[in-house]
C-alpha cells in the first residue's frame, strides 16, 4: 500500500525535466549513520555487493578519498556539517544542543531563501537547537525505525510534492539509521505495545564466511559473525539510499538535484566511533550534480572535512557565504579545479561518549599520516564507550588470554598512550603506533606543531597539556 500510494504521488507530479540555471538547485544530503567507508564497494569493500546504490551514486559523480568527519559522534558531526563550525567553538561537543545563540545554519539560511527544507530521520540529532525549525520533521518511529525504504520514498515524496506545487526548490536531509545498532538479525523479533515485528529485512543478508572483517579487529569468529550482522545492516541503508533516488528520478528533478552522501563517522566497533583513529573519522563522500560534476570522478589529492558541506552548499544555492565559517568551499574541487592553495591537514576531535564520561582527543591528519593526541591517558583511567557493547569486544578480552598480539591491541584501546603516530601508506589500520620511534620524530614533531597552532587558534580546552607534552 506504501509503495502504491508512493507510486501515485509521484504521478501527481507534473514536474518538466530541469533546466540547469533556470532555479536554484535542489539539495539531498544523505547520511548513513555509522558507516564504514571500506564497507562500500567503490571504497574497497573486500564483500561483494553491499552498496551497490551508493557505487552507482558514485559513477554518476565526485567521490573524494581524504574526506573526515570532525567528529565520530553522532550528534556533533550533524551539528558540524550544518553550522561549519567546529563542535568545541558552539557549544555542541556531545550529546547537546548548540549553545551560542544565532549561529548560522544551513537549513535556516536556505529556508530563508526560499527552499523547502526537510529532514528525515535522526531528526533531533540533526536540528543543532530550537531556533531550527524544519517543513517536514520526520522521525525514525515514521520510517520503520529509520530503516524502510517505502517510508523513505513516501516521505520524500512529501517534500517533493510541497516544492513542485509551491514552486520552490527544496532542501531534504535524508538519515538512514544502518547501519547503526542494531545490527540485522534474521531472527530477531521486536515487540512494541504487545506487537511483535520482525526487523525490516535487506535485500541482501551475510553470513560470516562471506565476510572479511576490517584490518584494525582481530580475525575471531564472533567478530566475523558482527561483522556479517554490520554489513546486512549497511545493505540495508543502501536501500533506503537506492528509494530515495530512484524517487527523485520518477519525479523528474534529479537533473537539477546535488546529492550530497556521507556517514556521519565510521561503525561502532572498537578502534572506530567515539575516538580519533582514521576509521574514526574517515568518510565516504560522494557528490553528484549533473552539468556541473563530472561523472566516475575521484578526488584522491584533496584533504575535505565535513565542516566544508555547509558553505559548498550555501554558495552552490546562490547565496552569501555568513562569516567566522571553519569550513571551506569545495565549488573548485567539485569543478575539477586545481586551488593554488589547498589544506595540508585535517584536524578532528573527540570530547565524551553518549554516557557522558569525559575522554578528551584530538588529531591532525594529512593524506599519509595521523597524530592522536590522548590527555586523558594516565595509565589508570580506562576507556569505555558504547562500541565495546557487542560480541567484538567480549571476543577480543577472551582471546587476549592467550594471544599477545590480542592482548596488546586491548590494553591499546583501554589504557591509550599520550601521543600516537601512524603511517597509513605502510599501515591503513592503525595498527603500528611509531610516536617513540626515533625514525619518525621529524614527522611527529611537524604533526604535533600543525595540532598545537591550531589549538591555539581556536581556543581549545587542553591546549595547555599539548603544550606540557612540547616542553
């Protein structure tokens, strides 16, 4: 019936294939909630077929190799995408509203240029405060827990059909909950009010043989086994990202669309989501815009950061850019031009986890290297966050009783050192920590410099330990 009515709405819309330049262009940004760039398959992804959408959104456009996330938590990577501020400077380093009042943000700004603005699911997550208001604020209770592709398309529709009758353009945010947890299982039932459901099934399930888990976990049977949960999950999000663009291809807007697709930082499994390693922060962005992108396009020189969405999107649609942004235009890049001066690194953080313990980190990547630095890490203190909730964590404390190796990477991922040093040609899993080898103190001194200049650029609360660690 969903499907059917999603069918009919569409048919309603008489809407002319676009003339590029005749309105300002719409926008879908689409985000997939904890997302693994080497879990896609134009990433990499070892699995066959887990994304084959987002591969085909890839051919028809610009994807970028060096792109992070500010942040890998959930709420301040949204709040940083559409501010373009840092998460520290507004307040908005956890699981809270943005505090300073009267930041610009992307939604508002494009509404008030007269674009149609909606978001699905993540809403809360995805609305910095109460001075946001949205046209259409859909949450995931309305999408089959943010996992069903009819209930994506039907609401797309929605905003569709408001901007063709009002003639104006639109901007959606479309949130996929995959693959967060949690993760698919074919038999799971979930019971709500006395009803009992079966979750929402991919249209591809993995088992564990299928699967190669990524470099930075042990190969143990029971991460194979999450990891085969975790990629039916992400197959399960490329649906929903498959019926949302195939909704604005039966609509006839797709030509005067950029779609914008990113994850809102990597899974949530140890060594990802809630720190400051590569996985961490390292996303898959991909940017389609007929007539202006080129397609089957890759970016593998440029560094990006999230924070360049809001003002790429803001000056795509025509308007002036506000002032104090972090981020950057990514017109050039998205032109296929060379910029005569480009960054040389990305800078991230991490501030507490969702229960609120406070684990401090910050880190400064270039294209080969990263620099992790941990003030919180005494020796004593023991990390904990929410990733260590499923069978990977329980696996590796089991086999660390008789694995070395195993043992060293959770003592590593609960104790921490005060500085890491990766190089990520040698090592894309952060798997060797060079900060003590003497071979390499000329590139972690350089590293340590770029993230002291700019802590002390943007005021950063442990500014003063970075500082005790260079004396």
């Amino acid at each position: 019936m969903l499907a059917a009515t999603t069918i009919l709405s569409l048919t309603a819309l008489v809407i002319p294939q676009d003339a590029p330049g005749k309105q300002p262009p719409n926008i879908l940004l689409l985000t997939a909630d904890d997302l693994l760039v080497e879990a896609v398959g134009v990433f990499g992804c070892p699995t066959e077929g887990t994304t084959p959408h987002i591969d085909a959104l890839a051919a028809q456009g610009l994807r970028f190799e060096h792109a992070h996330v500010v942040i890998a938590s959930c709420r301040p990577s949204r709040n940083a995408m559409l501010t373009g501020r840092y998460p520290h400077l507004i307040g908005g380093g956890g699981f809270e509203d943005v505090a300073v009042p009267g930041i610009p943000m992307l939604p508002a700004l494009l509404a008030e240029a007269g674009y149609v603005t909606g978001v699905l699911g993540k809403a809360d997550h995805s609305t910095p405060n109460e001075e946001l208001t949205w046209d259409h604020f859909v949450q995931p209770t309305d999408l089959g827990d943010g996992r069903s592709p009819e209930l994506y398309a039907a609401a797309t529709t929605a905003v569709l059909v408001q901007a063709q009758e009002e003639e104006r353009p639109f901007f959606l945010m479309v949130n996929t909950h995959d693959p967060h947890r949690p993760f698919f299982r074919a038999g799971d039932i979930k019971r709500t009010q006395g009803q009992a459901t079966r979750p929402m099934r991919p249209s591809r399930i993995y088992e564990a043989e299928e699967v190669t888990p990524p470099g930075f976990l042990p190969d143990l049977p029971e991460v194979r086994t999450e990891y085969a949960r975790y990629l039916s999950s992400v197959r399960r999000a490329d649906d929903v990202v498959g019926a949302v663009l195939a909704t604005l291809e039966e609509a006839q807007v797709a030509s005067n669309t950029i779609v914008v697709f990113l994850s809102d930082h990597g899974p949530p499994l140890p060594f990802a989501k809630s720190n400051c390693w590569r996985a961490s922060t390292r996303t898959p962005l991909i940017v389609r815009w007929p007539n202006h992108v080129a397609a089957g396009a890759l970016d593998a020189e440029h560094l990006v950061s999230s924070l360049d969405l809001m003002p790429t999107l803001v000056r795509a649609a025509g308007l002036e850019l506000p002032q104090h942004l972090d981020g950057r235009d990514l017109g050039p890049l998205l032109r296929g031009e060379a910029p005569e001066a480009w960054r040389e690194h990305v800078f991230t953080q991490f501030h507490r986890t969702v229960s609120q313990h406070e684990y401090p980190m910050r880190a400064v990547l270039t294209r080969r290297h990263s620099y992790v630095f941990n003030p919180w890490s005494d020796g004593r203190l023991q990390f904990r966050c929410e990733s260590m909730g499923g069978l990977t964590w329980g696996a590796m404390e089991r086999a660390a009783a008789d694995d070395p190796a195993v043992a060293l990477r959770v003592q590593l991922y609960q104790l921490r050192l005060t500085e890491e040093l990766y190089d990520h040609a040698s090592d894309p899993w952060s798997l060797v920590n060079l900060a003590q080898e003497e071979d390499h103190a000329q590139t972690k001194t350089a590293l340590r410099g770029a993230l002291l200049t700019w802590m002390e650029r943007h005021d950063d609360r442990v500014l003063e330990q970075l500082r005790a660690v260079v004396d």
